[in-house]
C-alpha cells in the first residue's frame, strides 16, 4: 500500500487553510492596530501644533513682534533636542527667528498645513525625514510657522512596524509548526485504518482497527468499522457454513448412489444400458469432485497459520509438475517450457497443495492455449520471494474480470461451454493464501501470465 505523503494529505491541506486564515486575520489585525496608532499620534501631533500656534498667537496679541521674537528664541533655546519647528518671517519670508534655516518650498492646505522633509538637525543617523507645521499669517503681513520634527514620530511606526512584522512572523511559524504536528497525528490515525483496511482486502479478516481510548471521532469511526466487520465475518461464515453443510451433506449420498450405479452396470447386460450407467457415473463423479473442491477450499480457507509446513523444494514440485502434464501438452501439439535454477529454492509449504495449485494452472494454461500453442513455467530467485510464473498464449483474461475469477464458481462467458466448475482458481487462490503468497494476474500478450511470491526460507 502507497503510503500517504503529509504534504498531499487533506489533514495538512485543510490544516495549511487554517493557518493561512489565520495569518491572514492575524495580518489584517496587526494592519488595524498599525494603522489606529498611527492615526492616533499623527492627531496628537496636529493637537500639539496648533496648541503650540495658538499660545504663540495670544503672545503676539500681547506683547507685539518683539515679545513674540523673544519667545520663540526662548523656545528654539531650550529645545535641545530640536523637535519643535519655529520660524518667524517677514512678508518676503525672510527669516527673523527661529530654527529653519530657509522658508520651506512646499504648498500647503487652505487651512495652513505643510509636510516637508528635514535635514541635519542633529539626528544620529542625519537621515531625511518628515515634518509637520502650520503655516499662519500675521498683521502686517509677517509669516509664522509652527511645527513638529516628526523624526521621532518616525522611528516609533517603524518599531511598531518591526514589532508587528516580526510578532507576525513568529506566530505564522507556530502556527504552521501547530499544523504540521496536527496535520501528522490526524495522518497517523488515517494511516492505521488504512493499513488495517488494506489487510483485511488482503485477505486477513480477523484485522480490527486498533483505537487510542481517547473518545474522540476516529474511535467512534473505529469502532463503527469493527463492528461492521464483525458482522461482515459473521454473515460470511454463516454463509460458508451453509455451503460447507450443503456439501458435506450431498458427498455421501452422491457417493452411494455412484456405488449403485457401479452395482447397476455389473448386473445390466445391454451395451446401451451399459453406456446410460457410464454417463450417470461420470455426471456423479463430476458432482463429487465439485463437493470434494469446496470441502477443500472451505478446509484450506479456515486455517490461518498451520502449523503442519514444512520446508519444501520449489524446484522440484514444479519440475515433477511439468513432468506429468507434458504428455498432455503434446497432445495438443503445444511446447511447453520450464525455466528453473538448476539447485533448490526452499519455501515454507505444504508439497500437496503446492503441487494441486501448479496442477490447476498447468491445466487452465493447456485447456486455453491453442493448438500448437505454447506454455512457460518459471521460478525466480528474488531476495525476499521465490516467484512462480506460469504463461501461456491463448486468449488470456480481460482486465476487468481478472478480479473476479477467483471467486467460487465464477466462469467467463467464453468458457461455460468447456467443462469445468469454476473451483479450480478458487482453489489456487486459497493455496497461495494458505502460503502467505500474494497472486497476481498480467497480460502475456497474448495469453495469460499467473505470478505468485512465495516468501523464501533462507537457509
């Protein structure tokens, strides 16, 4: 089974959408507060400026242009550090006070407002930046400015911004780190249903769904499954036992009846009668065989781990095998073909059954492959695996029902006429089950190629 990448997982892509809101909201808050504090203190700012204006305007008012003078020398004096802007000028905007060397050179707002960048006013950095005043006439057509260096203003929306940046940085990596570590206990808990799942398709149906006793929705979902497969073993073993009955059941009186129809022959003294007696004996024998198949397969079927293997060489009941049907291959003019290493290849088995499961093979690949057709048997030493390969030429199986013809009974339409009960790759099937061997079916081109892995015994 594929095991399931993290990153293609939906636990992690539904969790990654998550995070991505997250961050997302956790941005567009982070922006808000950015921006509401900015806000804030550029309203502080514009407060503080025509708080500073109007004080200067009453200073004016009364005590003329020379207090006026005075007082902004006073300030600009004590102002060491240079965050208030002061300029007084005449109505040729000359300087007569304050801390501007020069007149800006920039428009302002009807209502008086100027931004302008500074210079060389004794940052560390002596970088240029904003500033903001209001600009406001005088009587006598004197020009007063009245601003703030907005450096330190500055300085504090880049913290802030740094602040928020690296805060949102820091929550986006635990929040995908949290994702990840969700994202891998959700896949952890839908990798052991799948890997319980794929072993119950394998054949293993005594596998449950192990749960963590935690009450939460994947032991809910656990125990659902246990429970439907505990019904699913039921119904399937009532179902077994019906037909394992029903065959057990008609095997002794079928045999009864061949033994009266054997009685029958001995006694009847016509050739017709004779032949009657062959074709019901036949027809019973066949019958017998079907039930002697499902009896076998229901045996092989039940038993999980026998403790009755034994090694076994592969080599040799495969070139026993060969050796047998060979005859009947050239009965038919068909080549058959045995690929094999010439020492042992030991496996874990049981030479009966392994010797019925390359029996029935071998006669599906004769009574399919045409005339003058040709069969290959194959064994291949792997590292962990004896494979087994049985091809021939004929029509092969389409892919759509290679799935089902090891199901009991189970007969291509191209094949009812032929005789046979559709038991005998049931049979196969439960064998290499019984071997712990996985079968699988491919396309010969043309004909069908039959592969199965024996685990290896190594020696």
């Amino acid at each position: 089974m594929r095991q399931i990448s993290l990153f293609r997982s939906s636990t992690f892509l539904l969790t990654m959408s998550c995070v991505s809101v997250f961050i997302l909201s956790a941005v567009m808050l982070m922006g808000f507060v950015y921006f509401y504090t900015s806000t804030y203190i550029a309203q502080r700012t514009d407060e503080t400026i025509n708080a500073a204006l109007n004080g200067l305007k009453d200073r004016y008012q009364d005590s003329g242009m020379g207090g006026l003078q005075q007082v902004i020398s006073k300030r600009v004096a004590s102002d060491s550090i240079g965050s208030d802007i002061l300029l007084l000028a005449d109505y040729g905007k000359n300087t007569l006070a304050g801390n501007l060397d020069q007149w800006p050179d920039v428009k302002g707002t009807p209502d008086g407002w100027i931004n302008f960048r500074l210079e060389g006013r004794g940052h560390g950095d002596d970088i240029p930046h904003w500033a903001r005043a209001r600009w406001f006439t005088l009587p006598e057509g004197f020009q007063l400015i009245v601003g703030r260096d907005l450096y330190d203003l500055e300085m504090s929306r880049n913290a802030i911004a740094r602040t928020l940046s690296w805060g949102l940085v820091a929550a986006g990596i635990m929040a995908i780190l949290g994702g990840v570590t969700l994202a891998r206990g959700f896949l952890r808990r839908i990798e052991m249903i799948n890997q319980a799942s794929n072993e119950i398709i394998n054949g293993d149906l005594s596998r449950r769904i192990r749960t963590d006793n935690t009450g939460d929705d994947f032991d809910q979902l656990s125990n659902n499954l246990n429970q439907m497969l505990d019904r699913i073993v039921e119904l399937m073993e009532g179902v077994r036992r019906v037909s394992d009955n029903i065959a057990h059941d008609l095997r002794t009186p079928l045999a009864r009846l061949r033994n009266h129809l054997d009685e029958l022959k001995s006694a009847s003294g016509s050739e017709g009668d004779t032949d009657s007696v062959d074709q019901a004996i036949q027809e019973a024998d066949e019958l017998l065989a079907t039930f002697n198949a499902l009896l076998r397969i229901a045996r092989l079927e039940s038993e999980s781990q026998p403790d009755y293997l034994v090694d076994v060489d592969l080599v040799a009941v495969v070139s026993d095998a060969v050796e047998f049907y060979e005859p009947l291959a050239e009965e038919k003019m068909q080549r058959m073909e045995m690929s094999v290493p010439p020492d042992s290849l030991i496996i874990l088995g049981d030479r009966g059954l392994l010797s019925q499961l390359i029996a029935n093979l071998l006669d599906n690949a004769i009574k399919y492959a045409p005339a003058q057709g040709h069969i290959k048997v194959s064994l291949l030493r792997g590292p962990e695996y004896v494979t087994l390969a049985i091809a021939d030429s004929g029509a092969g199986i389409p892919i759509k029902e290679r799935s089902k013809v090891f199901q009991r009974f189970y007969r291509l339409e191209s094949s009812r006429s032929s005789p046979g009960n559709g038991l005998g790759l049931s049979l196969v099937a439960a064998v290499a089950a019984l071997h712990a061997a996985p079968i699988r079916l491919s396309d010969n081109q043309p004909g069908l190629r039959v592969i199965i892995d024996f685990p290896r015994q190594h020696v």
